[in-house]
C-alpha cells in the first residue's frame, strides 16, 4: 500500500529529525544557548526530551502497519510543537531569542510542520485495514 509507504517514510523521517536535534541540543546548549538567546538548561531539557520522543516515533513508523492512533498522536503533537515554538519566537513566553534564536526555531517548526501534514494525509489516504 503506497499510503501506509508513505506514512512510514514520513514518521521515520521526522523520528531521525527530531534524534538530531535532540542530540544537537542535548550536546551543545551551553554553546548554543548565547547565539540563540535562549537558556541553556531549556535547551539541554528540550534536547533530552526529544530522544524518546524520536524513539516512539521511529518504533511507530518502523512497524509494518503503525498503530492508527499512536501516528494521529504523533500528527497532534507535532502540530502542537509547531504552535509552541511559533509562540516562543514571538516571545510569548518571556524568552528573547536572537535573530539567529528565531530563524532556528522557525526552521525547527517548519519541518514539523511539513511532517505533520504529510502524516495526516497520508493517514487519511490509508483504509482502515491497512493500519494496526
């Protein structure tokens, strides 16, 4: 089924995006923390809090039918993450991020978005049968 192809594709994509910011994080927030303009202790927790996150999110896209309900949980959570950092680049949350800060936390948002989308269609494409 080339939908459940596609959902796959899309859940392992964003499992290995969110691991490498993870590890970027985790590892390097006392460096990142000035150009960025956000604490380092928000950083390193964001990092740290993204590893399990990937690892449930390339265990669902690495079965051969995703469980129907963990990848809609997954297209929730990404569209909220989306509007957390949308709003922490506003400074909604007494941060100041730099330029820099900013684009980074756009760029971020933006790719969870496109892996939001494409996840929600392709679950919208896959019958019911074709998923666990």
């Amino acid at each position: 089924m080339p939908n459940v192809r596609m959902l796959r594709l899309a859940l392992l994509g964003d499992a290995a995006a969110c691991a490498a910011c993870g590890l970027v994080l985790a590892a390097g927030a006392g460096a990142l923390a000035g150009p960025l303009g956000l604490p380092e202790p928000l950083l390193r927790w964001v990092g740290l809090g993204l590893l399990p996150w990937a690892a449930f999110v390339g265990l669902t896209g690495w079965a051969a039918s995703p469980w129907q309900r963990a990848a809609w949980a997954i297209v929730a959570l990404n569209a909220l993450w989306v509007l957390d950092s949308l709003l922490l680049a506003a400074g909604a949350f007494g941060l100041a991020p730099t330029g820099l800060g900013i684009a980074f936390i756009l760029a971020q948002a933006v790719m969870g978005a496109g892996f939001a989308v494409v996840q929600a269609l392709a679950l919208r494409r896959v019958p019911v049968e074709g998923l666990a």
